[in-house]
C-alpha cells in the first residue's frame, strides 16, 4: 500500500484530492496539510511515501516544503499545479519534486502519476515537459553539460527514451526488453550522471544534447 499526504490550501480540492487518491485500492491518504510548513511537519510525523504537493499556498510555499522535505525523508513530491509554465514548477523540480501533474488530469492519470512517482519514475506531464527543460537549458550558469561518453550504447538510449517522457514500460515495449531491464539501466544512469532521481536524468538528455527541444 502506498501512503500519502495531499498538501493544498483550498479545503474542497484538497478534500477532493483525498477522495479520488483514497478510491484507488493500492493507495491509503495518512493524511492532509493546509500549508507548507505544516508539510513539512506532517511529513515527518507520518513518513508518507508520496507528498502530493500544490506550490502556491499561504503561509509558506510548497517550494520550501519540497526542499525540507525531500533534504530529510525518504518521500517522493509529486507537484500539482495549475498552469504549464508556472514559475514555480521549475523552482520545484529545483527544489527536489520527482514528478509534475496539472491539476485537470483525470482521476486515473493522479492515482498512476502516484505510483509511478512511488516508483522513482518521475513523471512530467507530457504538454509541459518540453517547455520545462528548454527553460533549464535557457537558464544561464546551468552547470557543466553532463558527460555521456561513458555511456554504453543501450545506456544511451535508454536516457534518450527517459528524456522523452517515457515510462519503464514503455521503453521496455520501444526497446524489446525486460522492464526489470530498463530498471537496471536506469539504475547504472543514475550513478554515471550522479543524478539525484529521473528528473534530473531527463534534463542531463538535453542538456547533453542527445535528446532536442521541439
């Protein structure tokens, strides 16, 4: 069973929120915050698995909570927001949020954005995706371009396939092999690039190049 804390300000979408994460069976709510700070305190009192996190609040934003948060616990933040090229998305994933979900996606697509983000899949909202690395790659001192040449080739794409929004299952079915593969490769990804989590894997591919903006 995978545990949540749903963080927003307004008590109907965070009630709504609860419903709709509550009705999957593999997923439990542990509990709610109305503000960042309380996040934070919350997080540490209930270790859940997942934050689902809004990032505009009174009272301290979800940017700090997510820096708290993901600096102490072992939790994963999947941020909601309410606009593609909200500002405070990009601080977010700065901040340490693994995944990205606006807030009019469908019940199945918050209650699979959940388990995925519990997965380490980090998962982005396609129709900002693009726009979110472009913004890091617009950005100036963004850090040295991430060394890819010790990639093996299966390594290569597979961060190719990452840096295009696409699940372990997916990139399994593109590449035809085993998605416990794909994790394995992930894995090796990760410790090569010394990147923190998938999030940071999709900007090292277009940062290095091996994968363009549109």
């Amino acid at each position: 069973m995978i545990s949540v804390l749903v963080v927003d300000d307004q008590p109907l979408m965070r009630h709504g929120l609860s419903v709709l994460v509550g009705a999957a069976p593999d997923l439990t709510v542990v509990g709610e915050a109305a503000t960042g700070p309380e996040a934070v305190a919350r997080s540490r009192e209930l270790r859940p698995d997942v934050v689902l996190m809004d990032i505009r609040m009174p009272g301290g934003d979800g940017i700090d909570a997510t820096a708290s948060i993901t600096a102490e616990l072992p939790a994963r933040v999947l941020v909601l927001s309410m606009f593609e090229l909200d500002e405070y998305v990009h601080a977010a994933l700065r901040a340490g949020a693994s995944g990205f979900l606006l807030k009019d996606a469908r019940p199945d697509q918050l209650a699979d954005a959940v388990r995925r983000t519990h997965a380490g899949e980090s998962l982005f909202a396609p129709s900002i995706l693009t726009r979110l690395v472009e913004h890091y790659l617009d950005r100036p001192g963004g850090g040295p371009v991430p060394r890819v040449d010790g990639l093996t080739p299966r390594e290569t794409e597979v961060l190719v396939l990452v840096g295009r929004g696409l699940s372990n299952d997916e990139i399994a079915a593109d590449l035809h092999i085993a998605v416990r593969t794909v994790k394995t490769h992930i894995g090796s990804l990760l410790a090569k690039l010394a990147a923190r989590d998938r999030a940071q894997l999709v900007i090292a591919a277009y940062r290095s190049g091996l994968v363009a903006p549109s």
